[in-house]
C-alpha cells in the first residue's frame, strides 16, 4: 500500500519536474520513511517500476524493502534473471541479488571497519578470519531478504581480483563451492570493473565514457568501452588517495576525536576540513614534472607528515593530543589531493579530445570508490565537468564504498552480454584469486608521448 502510494506519487513528481528532482524527492521520501528508502532510475520519458528498488536502513545498508520488491517485475511472460554477487576483496563481506532491471532484491553487509580503526590499519589474517566467520550469514541474508532461493538465481558473481589476497580467497572459495553445489554458472570479478559499472544500475548511461575511481587501493583513470574492454589512461605509481588520507588520518590522531572516533580516515578528513582553511597550509604538486595522467599520492602524505611533526613542535603537542589547526590542515591536505585528482582528469580530457576517444556530443564522467564519498572532491570535479562540458555522474555514496550490490550487478552486466560467465565444473574449480590485475590495456606511454600541455588549469574552491 504504502509502496502503491509512494510509486503514484513519484511518477508525478517525474512527469512535472524532472529527473533531478524525481531523484531529490526520493531522497527526502527516504528520510522520512527511516524502514524504506528508495533510488530509482528511469530513461527520459517514463519511470519503469521495475527500476525502482527499495533499501531499508538498519545494520546492513540495504535490504528488501517490507513490500515485496516482486510484485514490480517487468512482465508476467518474461523470466527476471537474477544473480547472486559476493564481495570479500578488502575489509567488507557483502552479498546481494540483482535482478536483470537493476532491482536490489536484497543486500547484506558486514564491515570490518570498527575493528581495524582499533589496530590501526588492516591486518591481513584478521580481515580473512572476519570474513570466514561471516560469509555464511552474509550470503544466506542477502538470499532471504530477496526471497528467492538458491535454485531461482541464474549465476554467482565473486570477486577474485585485485584485492587482498587472503581476504578474495575466502568469498572466491565459498561462491565457487555454492556455484559447484547448485550447478549454477561462475562469473569471476574485476573489483575495479564492478565499481565502474555501479552507476549503470542507478544512470542511464551507455559505453564508451571516462571513469575516475579512487579508493583505498586504486587511484585509476580508465576508458570504458564495454563491459568487458577497458583502457587504462592514468593510474597510481605509489599510494591510493584512499590510503594517504587513513595513513593521515591516523597520524593526526582524529580517532581522538570523540565525533570522528568511528569514522574512516577519508571520512574524518572531510568532516573536519569543513571549518577548515584549504589555503592555509602548501602541499607539493606531485607528478609536475611529467605531462601525463599518473597519479602520485606518497609525496603529498610524507609532506604531511613532516608538517604534522613541526606542529607538534611548535603547540608543544604530546600523546594522544591533537594539534590546535587541526582543521585547517585537514582541509589544506583535501584540497592538495582534490586538486592533483581535478588535474590528472582534465589532461585525461584533453588526451580524450586529441585522440577522439569519446563522442563529443556525450561526454561523460563517471566517479567511482570509496573517496568518491567525499562531497568536496565531487563538486571539485563538477566544476571541472562544468567547464569541459562533461557529465559527471556518481553513483549514491553507499554505492561508492565496497558492497555485494555492485558485485551482483557486474555480474547481471556479464550475464546479459555473456561474456566471462563459466559454466564448466572444472574451468570453475580451476579459477584463482589474483591480487594484481589490470583492469585493461594501458596507455600510459601514448599518453606521455603526447607530453599535453594545460594552457589554463580549472580552478576550484
Ligand atoms: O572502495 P572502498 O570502500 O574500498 C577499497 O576498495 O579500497 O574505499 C575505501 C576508502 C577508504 O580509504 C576511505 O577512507 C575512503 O574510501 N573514504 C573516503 C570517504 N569515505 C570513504 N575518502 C574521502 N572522503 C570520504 N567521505
Ligand atoms: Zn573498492
């Protein structure tokens, strides 16, 4: 009923205003009704129901709403497919059915989080025990929140690579056991891949266009030419912009501070950067020196750790203490990082034009990843789309961080165009984890063999 009325109520919404705000109403339906929340997709002219999924706020982050999500299926006559995907790359064990829609049947969501702020960084072995304890429930939540069983999904999607090795050998092992069990196809995961292709599942949006992911493993400028063609045009020499702004986060202490105690670095850095002055401290260019799109995120974390050190010093800073300008050397760190990600993108860009890689009527770019959370690196880079007449597309934050949804909706992306699935019981018992693997071709050298110059860097506040 409530979801009768709520559906009678958005297409009106969609009818008289529009996309964007259709989005903005279903944000604010989803604020007042805590148990449902709703994300919808549609093309230009009509809203498909079935593209309309529900997502309940509890422990896990999403779920099957209280109203069967089934009763919106497309047609009587044709059978939904369905893929159940399975996330154990890092530190989040995550499961969830999609169906062939987009529709989020159900989710399930166990983050380590909270247990590695205490040790101060992942530990290996214990991220992979949090998992092996875990999995089970997981996966067996995610199916009954969907309400299918097993014997109804069409494949299983599991990441395999890149990631932490100890930690992708637990889902890797358990999905292909589950797949073997319930003589069901194999789809193998690019955790990068599935990141890249979440905004497809919320956004109208067709191949080829430009993806910018950044997270706590990768920083990675890629093309998109289809599901399974990727082209690599810049990518992170050193650390991940994810990781240099834990590894600051942690040197500054702000597990400290009581409203950032359980936070993520990334996390920490924004709140804090709010009251802060991005101007007030300089942070080294990385990567001045070489006209193409690599990422180098090492220098500007060692810069902050010596000026953390001389802080410290001068505010005769001991212990657990943190120092006074606190946020104004948050927001100076943010900004050194937003900008060196604001300038590889608008030389990938230009590389994008020169090579005519991307359809100028079309231009889009999509940002994906865990820092792709961050509300400051978003507008830093709507305002570069803004000048360069791209699209900037990001799917909803708790899409962004590592979740089974984007897994399971890879996988749906593999399965309709049936490339990668495997349906061989021993192609499927030979199937390793791999903790390197590039996403696609790269052309990093063609890049710097271009040696772009920027006439006018788009600047940003
Ligand atoms: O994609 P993800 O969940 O896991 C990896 O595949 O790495 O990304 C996690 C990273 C962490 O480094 C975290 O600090 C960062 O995403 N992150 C953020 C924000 N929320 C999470 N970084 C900047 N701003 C945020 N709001
Ligand atoms: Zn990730």
């Amino acid at each position: 009923m409530m979801a009768a009325l709520a559906w009678t109520k958005l297409q009106s919404v969609h009818r008289y205003f529009g996309h964007n705000n259709l989005l903005k109403a279903c944000f604010r339906y989803s604020q007042k009704h805590e148990d449902l929340c709703i994300l919808s997709k549609c093309n230009n002219r009509i809203i498909q129901p079935v593209n309309v999924f529900y997502t309940r706020r509890s422990t896990v982050r999403y779920g099957a709403g209280t109203i069967d999500s089934r009763n919106y299926s497309t047609s009587a006559s044709r059978k939904r497919q369905l893929v159940l995907g399975i996330e154990t790359s890092c530190d989040d064990t995550g499961a969830s059915v999609v169906d062939d829609q987009g529709v989020v049947l159900g989710e399930a969501l166990n983050t380590q989080q909270k247990v590695h702020l205490m040790h101060g960084g992942i530990i290996p072995p214990v991220a992979c025990r949090l998992h092996a304890e875990n999995i089970e429930e997981v996966v067996n939540t995610s199916l009954k929140r969907s309400g299918v069983s097993l014997e109804e999904i069409d494949a299983v999607a599991v990441t395999v690579k890149p990631g932490l090795p100890l930690s992708l050998s637990v889902g890797t092992e358990y999905g292909k056991q589950l797949a073997l069990n319930a003589r069901k196809p194999f789809i193998p995961i690019h955790h990068m891949e599935a990141h890249a292709l979440t905004v497809r599942m919320v956004e109208q949006i067709e191949f080829p266009f430009l993806v910018l992911l950044v997270s706590g493993g990768h920083s990675l400028l890629v093309l998109a030419h289809s599901v399974d063609r990727w082209s690599i045009i810049g990518q992170s020499i050193d650390d991940a912009p994810g990781e240099a702004l834990d590894k600051g986060a942690r040197r500054l202490k702000l597990r400290n501070i009581p409203e950032c105690s359980s936070m993520s670095g990334g996390q920490a850095i924004e709140h804090l950067a709010k009251e802060g002055n991005p101007r007030a401290y300089d942070f080294p260019t990385p990567m001045w020196k070489y006209r193409d799109c690599t990422f180098s995120f090492a220098g500007l974390k060692h810069a902050l750790l010596k000026l953390i050190t001389k802080l410290e010093e001068e505010f005769e800073v001991e212990g657990g203490n943190i120092i006074p300008p606190i946020r104004d050397v948050c927001a100076s760190y943010q900004y050194a990082i937003t900008k060196h990600l604001v300038r590889q993108t608008q030389r990938a860009m230009v590389y994008n034009d020169i090579r005519g890689l991307l359809p100028k009527e079309n231009l889009k770019l999509v940002l994906s990843g865990g820092v792709a959370c961050n509300n400051y690196i978003r507008s830093a880079l709507q305002k570069l789309c803004e000048t360069t007449g791209y699209q900037l597309l990001c799917p909803p934050p708790k899409l962004c961080t590592d979740n089974g949804i984007m897994i399971a909706w890879n996988g749906m992306e593999r399965w309709k165009a049936q490339s990668g699935v495997i349906y061989d019981e021993e192609a499927i018992k030979d199937i390793n984890i791999q903790a390197k693997c590039p996403i696609g071709v790269d052309l990093t050298e063609d890049v710097r063999s271009l040696g772009i110059k920027i006439q006018k860097w788009v600047k940003f506040r």
